[in-house]
C-alpha cells in the first residue's frame, strides 16, 4: 500500500513535467501541420534533423565559445562587483561618488550597450563579454554591498571579542554574512547576462550559439535556428539550475535558503 | 558629509574625468574614432532641432508600451492559473523554465519570419521578453497567499469577491507590481535589442523602419557618427532610469503597506 | 581575600558615557558617573529597569565603545578595544549563522592562531561540557534558543577569558531551560570551589532573584542618566544551587525590590508620558 504510493508519487514527479514539454511539442507539430509553408513553422523531425548535424558539427565549438564569453565576463564583473562593493562599504568617500553613478547606469539594460560595444572593441569576443561584464557588475555590486551594510554589527563585535583581526572581519564574517545577497545578485545577473550574450553574439560576434542564429538565418535554415534555440533554452536552464544547487548547498547555513529546499 | 558635498562630489568627479577625456582625445588625434565630450554636446543640441531623435524614441516607447500591455493579458492569468492549481505548475514550470531561459533576441529570426520587419517582430520580442517576470510575480503572489488568510476572512462572514477584494489583491498587488516593474525594464530593455538586431538586417533596404534601436545602427554603420551613438547612450540611460523610479515611486504611493 | 580586594580587576572611575541620537536627534545621556571596583574572582549582579543603561556599561567594558569621561582600567590599564581576556556572551546569542556549533565554539581558537588539531579537540571538549554532544554539526537556526546559549557560552569559555561579561544571557529562554542553565553556569564558574584563577562574572539581568541566587554582590542602576543606586552585597553561601528554595533567598529578594521599587515605578510613570 505504502510501495505503490511512493511508486505513484516517484511516477507523477516525471509524468507531471514531461507531460508539459509533450504538450508543446504537439502544439508546435500540430501548428507546423496547419501552416501554409513549413519554412514558417519547421516540423519536430526537421529540427530534431537540423539538432544531430548540428551535433556532428559546430555545437560544441559554439557552446564552448559562449560559456568561455560568459566565464570571461561573469568572473570579471562579479570580481569587480563585489570589490568596489566592499570599497564603498569601508570608504564614505568612495561610496559618495560610485553610489549616484551605479544608480544612474543600473536600469540600462546590457543590450543597450552594444552599438556602443562594437564601436569599442569591434565584432568578435570582445561584444559579448562586455555585455556579460555589464550585465553582472550592478546587480552584484548593489546586493554585495547591501549584503555588507546590513551585516549585524554584534557579529562584528563578537568576533573583534573573540581575538579576530580586521582582515579576518572581513573574510570570515563580512564576506559570509553577504553572500546570501551576493548569491541573489548572481543568479540575476546570470539570467540577464545569459540573454545579453546571445543579443550580443548575434549581431556583434562571430562565435557562439547567438552567432549560430544568425549564421543559420543568413542560409534561411530556420530549422537550424529554431535548433540552436532549443540548445540556447537548455543550457539557459541548466546554469540557473546549477547556480540553483550551488546557492542551497553553499548556504544550508541559511534558514532561508538551504536545508529543506 | 555634508548634503552639498554629497551631491555635489560625483558631479565633480564626472566633470573631471570628462575633461580628462576631452583633453586626452584632442590630444592623440582620434577624434571621429572615439567619441568626444563636447562633440557629443554638439551632437545634442543638432539633434534636438531636427526631431528625430524624439520621433524615434516615441515609436520605440510605443512599442514597449504595446509589448507590455499584451506581456500583461498573457502573463498574468497564466501566472494566477499556475499560482493557485498545483498541477498545473508541476507540469508547465519546465517548460516555462525552458523558454525563460531562451534569449528573447533568439527568437528574431523567427518573429521577422512570422511577422515581417515592420515592427511588429520587435513587438514579439518585447512582449516575450516582459511576460515572464509577469507570470513568476503573478504566480509566486498567488502561491504566497496564506491558507489562514482565506479561513479568517471566511469566519468573519466575508463573501467570495469581498474576500479576493479585501484579502487577496491587496496581498498580491505588490508582488504583481514589482513584476511589472521587472518587466517595464526588460521590455525596454529588448526593444533596443529587438531594434538594433532587425535594423541591422534592414540597414539600407527599408529605412522607414524607425525607433531608437534602428537610428543607433544608422548612426553606427550608416553615419559612423560616434558622438551621436554616446548620446543615443545618454538618452537610453535617462529614459531607463525615469522609467525605473517613476515607477518606484509610484509603487511606494500605491501600496504604501509594501516594503521597500 | 582580603589582598583580592585591595587590587581590583576592572576598576570604572567616574565614568560617563553620551550618545550622539540617530538622525540629528539631541545628546543621550546613558552613564553618568559610575565608579565601581570588580574584584578578581567575584560574581558581580548589575540590575536596572531597561534604557538604563546596563548593555553600555559591558560594551565599554568590553572595549567596544570608549567612555565619553572618566577612565575605565582593566588589571591596571586602560581598556583601548576588545581583547579575548574579556569574553561577552550577547544579549541576542550573537552566534555566526554560517559555522556550525563546533564552528562557532572553535572561533576564538582560530581567531588566535591556534592549530587545528587542537582547537577542534578542545571545542569537542567543551561542546560536550555544554551539553551539545551530538549537535556539534548542526547550524545555529537548526538549534532551540537554551542550546545556541549554550553554544554562546562553549564560544566564550573556548578562549579561557579571564572576565565574563555576560548580557542578559538567559532572557530569551523559558524558566526551565532558564534554572538549569543557571545552575549549569554556577557549575563552569567554578561555584563553591575555592580557585585562585576562578573567572570574573558581570552578569547582567533584569530577574532580581537570578540576580540574587548567583551573585556575591548585585549593583542597582537608576535609569536616564544610568548612575549606582545601590551595590548590595548577598552573603549567602556558596554553592547556591542548592539554595533555591531557601526563605532567606526571598527575603534578600523582597529587600531589594523594595530598594528599586520606586525606580521601575518612576520609570513606567515615565514610559506612560
Ligand atoms: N549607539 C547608540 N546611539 C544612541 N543611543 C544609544 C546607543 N546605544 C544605547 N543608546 C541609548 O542609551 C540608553 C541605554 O541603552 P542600553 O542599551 O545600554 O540600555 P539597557 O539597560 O541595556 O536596556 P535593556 O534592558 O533594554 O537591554 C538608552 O536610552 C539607549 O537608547
Ligand atoms: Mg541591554
């Protein structure tokens, strides 16, 4: 009695999700069926087909390409995120003058920048890391440093009590007790880069699966695009869920985060 | 610090910088290349007489306008249905996930094919790019209304619209309102995308195509007018940023009962 | 005894401290003049309706904040910042969220340099002097409030501090957990046994007779600005777990209230303007 109910509940957990990717996929295939012209709507067969050449050809070079551009403008930009943020939290001075102007550049969406960022490095790799890099420097610069401003100062008196160094402050209680925010700051910050990088590489690049679009569209393949989009979609999905797992099993200290979900 | 000191030191710092920069330029020669502070001034004030810059940044906010308001219709019944029906979450939230974790931009070479480069492709765009913090928002609101709520409204004799009148919109309106303003960004945030991307497509053959995005790929390709393009920039940023805190503010005068 | 008394180890000479009020508000005045010697060794009670000032009297103690006047002298010299000679257990437990309770035990260890090796081995030690055996793993959040005290309490003695400045350390838990801490803090002390290097207590508290049944004297803060209204000593002997129920016990306590009473009468009069 107990089996089959955990046996049935184990079985809806995979039922329940697939049955809504199974469901759009008919939608698409009945919609491909009903269009005047397939090139407008590309059959499930013809993009499963454009997929596995795909495969056989340049999908892992783009899918390097685009995670070296998000590796590359993510790492920077979150370094320089949290170090200005820990800069302003320690120097008055210093917060005065980047405050007003992350305020004022903050609500510029990433993609805005890219006229500008090909007028500055050129179309290559340059367009979608500095789209990338801007895109994680704010939120990770605006949560780090209101993680750091609102760390409890009784825990930076309890550790001054218990014979810390004002570096050790820093590392062991500041940086700790801001991550959770840093960590928000992140996973946003990897969404809204993620669709930067595309936007970029695909009218600023020559590398990558926004470039992949692009290229497919020059040769009208829109059974390629539409290929190179389902990859975009998964990996998309993949990296918020391994930040995901990251933020709960970095902080299970948390009770807000960690522990039971 | 001083109040004086406070606003006045990054107007200082700026101006410096700016300075440095319009000497630095002037001094290596390349302007034309790279823009120039007080070309980009020149630039503004050319600009401003002719018009276009205001007729495209008009074309273009009535398209994100547009995309938000379909982005609305769409996102908020799908986010109160998966919300408050448990099944249909667990089996709509991959799928969800899947496309949310599609760039909107991917979509272009589709929504020109499905709606041609008039303009309405950059609307698709928009409005996919804005219907999902609409649906997250919607949904989290929804799930986020406590049981006990609805049993106290319940025991104080509170009829079925009294209840959604007096215990759930208020309960739910500020989430749902941050998402709009999540979404607000991103529309506009996309429609430059969506601009820039189509009017690169469509450089020479269709000029009539108009909206902030194609005039800055004009600007870049067409013109190379580089002081121009930092102005576009600086027009961008303001918009953003009056977009961003007017509806902050309007937020905060709303729902006073939200924090933050 | 008598030479322990002739050297104090903290000694406040007219101290006075002056708060500057948030957001362009006026000059608070929180300690006016306190002058008080603390004996090596002894277990000093401070009591006093609340806003009196008692949690600004341990952080200058602590090194925390400086006195506005007046000197405050720890072993004969002045007290210029915290130092792990001088241990607080905090009014909220104050416990690192992020360590777990062997974590936040082995701290001050770390803190000092101690090796590994050896912090680890001995806040295993006191986790399970404390009582925590068996939850040495767990994160504070996943603690009930009588055991992250205890937590605080192992973090402290980890560093062998030779005061315990302890704020309102047993607050925050029901009266149950609340006697057997009492009598589990009497225990670690050194309660009874006649030591040479038996710590220093300031024990903050607003129970007078939690104040009573712990301490060899009990100071009484008058409120806004905080100044002694009376240090009583409590001649009761020691070990005093046992004594809980004891008449005499009630009596001291009935005898202080009726010294504070007009205080807290004063201070609600006020709170109700
Ligand atoms: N950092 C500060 N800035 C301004 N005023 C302060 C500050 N710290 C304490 N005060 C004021 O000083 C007075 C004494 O505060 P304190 O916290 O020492 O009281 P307390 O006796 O510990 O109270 P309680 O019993 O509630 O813990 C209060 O009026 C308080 O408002
Ligand atoms: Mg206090």
């Amino acid at each position: 009695m107990r089996r089959s109910a955990g046996l049935r509940h184990f079985l809806l957990s995979w039922l329940e999700p697939l049955s809504g990717v199974v469901a759009l996929a008919v939608g698409w295939q009945i919609a491909s069926m009903v269009a005047a012209n397939p090139t407008l709507v590309p059959p499930l067969q013809t993009i499963w087909g454009a997929l596995v050449d795909l495969a056989h050809g340049d999908l892992v070079n783009d899918i390097v390409a685009s995670l070296f551009h998000l590796a590359g403008g993510f790492g920077t930009g979150a370094i320089l995120g949290l170090l200005l943020a820990l800069l302003c939290a320690r120097f008055e001075l210093v917060a005065a003058v980047i405050d007003p102007i992350a305020e004022f550049l903050r609500p510029i969406s990433a993609i805005a920048w890219i006229p500008i960022a090909i007028l500055l490095f050129g179309v290559g790799q340059g367009v979608p890391m500095f789209l990338i890099f801007y895109a994680s420097l704010f939120p990770i610069f605006v949560n780090a440093l209101d993680g750091i401003r609102r760390v409890d100062p009784t825990l930076v008196r309890a550790a001054e009590m218990l014979g810390a160094s004002r570096r050790l402050v820093v590392t062991h209680i500041v940086l700790p007790a801001a991550l959770p925010a840093v960590f928000a700051g992140a996973r946003l910050s990897l969404g809204v880069g993620w669709v930067a990088m595309v936007a970029g590489e695909l009218v600023g690049a020559d590398t990558g699966l926004g470039y992949r679009i692009e290229y497919f569209q020059e040769f009208f393949s829109m059974e390629g695009v539409m290929a190179t989009i389902v990859v975009i979609g998964i990996i998309g999905y993949l990296l918020d869920a391994l930040l995901r797992l990251l933020q709960s099993s970095l902080l299970r200290w948390s009770p807000a985060h960690g522990g039971s979900r | 610090m001083s109040p004086a000191m406070r606003i006045g030191l990054p107007f200082a710092v700026v101006a410096i910088v700016l300075v440095a920069w319009e000497i630095a330029v002037r001094a290596s020669h390349t302007q034309g290349l790279v823009p120039l502070p007080s070309g980009v001034v020149h630039s503004a004030l050319a600009l401003t007489e002719d018009g276009t810059l205001f007729s495209a940044l008009g074309s273009s906010l009535e398209r994100v306008v547009i995309g938000f308001a379909i982005a609305a219709a769409i996102g908020i019944p799908i986010g109160l249905a998966i919300g408050t029906v448990p099944v249909l979450d667990r089996t709509l939230r991959p799928v969800l996930d899947g496309l949310r974790g599609v760039a909107p931009i991917a979509w272009i070479p589709m929504a020109i094919l499905w709606l041609g480069v008039r303009g309405d492709a950059a609307l698709f765009v928009v409005a996919y790019a804005a219907v999902f913090p609409f649906i997250l928002n919607t949904s989290e609101a929804a799930r986020r209304i406590p049981r006990s709520l609805f049993h106290a409204a319940e025991s104080l004799g509170a009829g079925r619209l009294l209840l959604i009148r007096s215990v759930v919109l208020p309960g739910a309106l500020p989430f749902v309102f941050t998402g709009a303003r999540i979404a607000m960004a991103f529309a506009w945030g996309s429609i430059i995308a969506a601009e820039l991307a189509i009017g690169i497509k469509v450089q020479t053959a269709r000029r009539a195509v108009a909206g902030i995005g194609q005039l800055m790929v004009d600007t870049l390709y067409v013109r190379r007018d580089v002081d121009a393009l930092v102005l576009y920039m600086i027009v961008i940023g303001i918009v953003s940023f009056l977009i961003d805190s007017g509806l902050r503010r309007a937020q905060a005068r709303l729902m006073p009962w939200t924090q933050r | 005894m008598d030479a322990a008394m002739s050297k104090p180890i903290i000694r406040l000479d007219a101290v006075s401290k002056t708060f500057q009020a948030p957001r362009g508000g006026g000059m608070v005045e929180a300690l006016r003049e306190i002058s008080l010697d603390v004996r090596p060794g002894e277990f000093l009670s401070i009591i006093g309706p609340s806003g009196c000032g008692k949690s600004t009297l341990l952080s200058l103690v602590a090194g925390f904040l400086s006195p506005s006047a007046g000197e405050i002298l720890f072993e004969g010299k002045p007290i210029t910042g915290p130092a792990p000679e001088r241990g607080v257990m905090f009014q909220d437990y104050a416990l690192f969220p992020w360590r777990t309770v062997i974590g936040n035990i082995e701290f001050g260890p770390f803190a000092r340099g101690v090796g590994r090796r050896a912090r680890r081995d001995k806040a295993g030690e006191l986790a399970e002097l404390v009582g925590l055996k068996g939850f040495e793993d767990r994160y504070p959040h996943e603690l009930s409030g009588g055991m992250r005290q205890r937590c605080a309490l192992a973090r402290l003695l980890a560093n062998e501090p030779k005061v315990w400045l302890m704020d309102e350390p047993l607050a925050a838990v029901d009266l149950q957990t609340r006697i057997i801490l009492q009598d589990e803090l009497l225990r670690l002390w050194g309660d009874g046994v006649e030591s040479a290097d038996r710590p220093t207590v300031v024990f903050v508290t607003h129970g007078i007779d939690e104040a009573v049944l712990l301490a060899d004297r009990v100071v009484v803060l008058a409120r806004r600005p905080g100044r002694i209204k009376a240090v009583i000593d409590i001649d009761l002997p020691r070990p005093r777990a046992p004594l809980r129920s004891v008449p005499e016990v009630a009596r001291i306590v009935d005898q202080l209230w009726s010294v504070i009473r007009d205080e807290a009468a004063m201070a609600i009069a006020e709170e109700g303007n």
